[in-house]
C-alpha cells in the first residue's frame, strides 16, 4: 500500500528555538494539540529530550497509537523511525524550522502514514491532510502564545516611567541601574539592591534605607540623653559640693558668733556694772 503522505507549511510569530521546543514537549500535546489524546515518554536521550515517545492520536475515522524513536538538529530538524503502532502500520517524516529573523519562523511538518485499518484511500488521505494541517496550526498557536508570555515577564521586570519618577523622588536616580556605594560609615548599615532587581525591589530598598536613617536617629538620640543625664549630674554633684560649702561656712560662722558671745558674757562677769 505505502506511505500515505502529506505536508503543511506555516509561518509563526516566535524564535526558533520556541518552536523547537514547543513540539519537542510531547508531555503537554494533550493540552493544546486537539488530535492528541495521550502521550508518554518512554525514553530520554543525554540532553534530557524525548528519545522514544507513544502517542494516541484522533485520526478523525478512529484512534490510532504508535511509537517513535526521534532525532533531532536542534534547533532546526526533527526525524523520527517508526517502532511500533496500533491502527498504524508505519510512519516517516520530519519537522523543518527556518529563522526568519525578527523572532518569526517558518515551520514545515512532513508526515508519512500507512495505516492499518481498512479505509478508502480518498478518505484516509483527507483525514490524514486534515489531521496534519491541524497540528501545525496547533503549534503555530502554542509557540506564539509561549512568545508573548515571555515578552510579557520580561515587560514585567522593567519599571515603567511612573515607577522610575517615584524612584527618583525617593533618592533613587534610576532603579534600572545598580545604586552607587554607600559612603564608609554606613556601609555596615545599608546594602543597596543591584540591576538585577526590579522595581518589585524597591520597596526593600527604600525599606533598608528608612531603617538605615532610623537606626542613626536612635544611636544620636541616645547620645544626646547620655550627654544630659551626664550634665545633670555633674550639674547635681556640683550643687551639692555647694550646698556643703554653704553648709559649712554657716556652722563656721555660728561657731565663731557664739565664741564671740561666750567671750563677751565672761567680761561682763569679771567687771559688774
């Protein structure tokens, strides 16, 4: 009978080397090839890639099952030999990806099938274009929606305007670019985020750098009262050695008034009047 062959050319939004692996997934096909039933990995080569893969496909007149050993050239090839199938008697074939530049690329998926099951030849070369067709239209959308996510994280890491003139009022020159040293004495106290963050950072930095200002306030506060209590005492020494003094220039003098007295009665005695 033979290879029942058919092929299907599209060119997709997304680098290369998204395409490649996004066919090379074979564990999601479920997910987003719709003629994909089942997958599964039975074996990996020494870069971690499926070496041997069993898919369950809806081909549309019934479900087959087959098995494949794959090879590729990445990013640009993949082949595979047919091992084993179930509604399937053999396959062939090979995917091709062309860099287009400007993260666009041109996908070719070349695919022999014989199948095993009695079916008219129009119908079964219908239902194998048509199966074909879809899963490169599959692919075009899976690759394209895995570029625009990883456009959109990438957007997400870079502050906008807004956030970058809020950093700037906040001290910070740009957050897209690491801060410059701290000087000497506050290095201990601050460490400033570097290029590697984002704007989601800058709340820690300014976090650090709020703290860094606090921890000086306190350290002069407490000098501060370390200096009045300090004063307050010397000043309390002071006025007590005073009051001493006072004290003792009192007594003195009423010692020596009452020595002047004492005196004075004796003479008064001696020399009655």
């Amino acid at each position: 009978m033979g290879l029942n062959w058919a092929e299907h050319t599209v060119e997709i939004a997304a680098p290369i080397g998204t395409c490649f692996k996004a066919i090379t997934d074979y564990e999601t096909f479920p997910s987003w090839q719709s003629a994909v039933v089942d997958t599964e990995v039975l074996d990996w080569d020494q870069r971690g890639r499926g070496k041997r893969v069993r898919l369950v496909v809806d081909a549309k007149v019934r479900k087959v099952d087959y098995t494949l050993d794959y090879r590729y050239e990445e990013p640009d090839r993949i082949e595979w030999d047919f091992v084993e199938g179930n509604g399937i008697n053999a396959a062939d074939g090979h995917y091709l990806f062309e860099d287009l530049g400007g993260d666009r690329t041109r996908a070719t998926y070349k695919f022999g099938l014989e199948v095993g099951i009695p079916l008219p030849g129009p119908v079964a070369r219908r239902a194998h274009k048509s199966t074909l067709k879809a899963s490169v239209e599959d692919l075009k959308r899976e690759a394209e929606r895995r570029a625009a996510h990883s456009a959109k994280a990438a957007k997400g890491n870079r502050p906008s305007e807004r956030e970058v003139k809020l950093a700037e009022k906040a001290g910070i020159k740009d957050p897209r670019r690491p801060p410059t040293a701290p000087a000497r004495d506050d290095a201990a106290e601050y460490v400033p985020v570097d290029d590697s963050s984002s704007v989601a950072a800058l709340p820690v930095d300014l976090v650090g750098r709020a703290a860094s200002l606090g921890r000086r306030a306190a350290e002069e506060g407490a000098r501060t009262a370390r200096d009045v209590t300090e004063g307050a005492a010397g000043a309390g020494l002071g006025a007590a050695r005073r009051a001493v003094d006072a004290g003792i220039g009192v007594a003195g003098a009423v010692r020596r008034r009452a020595a002047r007295t004492l005196r004075g009665s004796d003479q008064t005695d001696q020399y009655p009047r």
